[in-house]
C-alpha cells in the first residue's frame, strides 16, 4: 500500500552482500552493486578476502571512491 504499483521490493534487495544487514549508509557502484559505506571502508582497509570475491572485482571503482 502507498507503493507503485506492480513494484515488488524483495529483502535482499535491502542488504548489505557483504554484512548480510539492511544497508546502512549505502553505497551504489557504477556497476550497479550496493554495500555499506562502512563495510567499503573496511575491506579497503584489511584487504581481505572475507567479503568476498565480488568487492575484489570491484576495487577500482572502490578506489576511485575513498
């Protein structure tokens, strides 16, 4: 109700792929993917691969944004 019409919104539309939460301070990369500010600002610091192969693909962009 109060949406638009035929506009479905799906959970996991609303989080984070790399903390699995509801986005906070969300972030959209020009490739269209969302994170957290946060969890960007974290990987960009340890540099691990605990988030995932997706932010390694990313990390031009990322640099681009710090």
């Amino acid at each position: 109700e109060g949406g638009e019409p035929g506009l479905t919104v799906l959970p996991e539309d609303l989080c984070c792929p790399a903390c699995q939460e509801v986005f906070r301070d969300p972030v959209l990369l020009s490739c269209s993917h969302s994170f957290c500010k946060d969890c960007l600002k974290r990987w960009w610091r340890e540099r691990t691969t605990r988030l995932g192969s997706l932010l390694k693909t990313h990390q031009a962009q990322i640099q681009t944004h710090r």
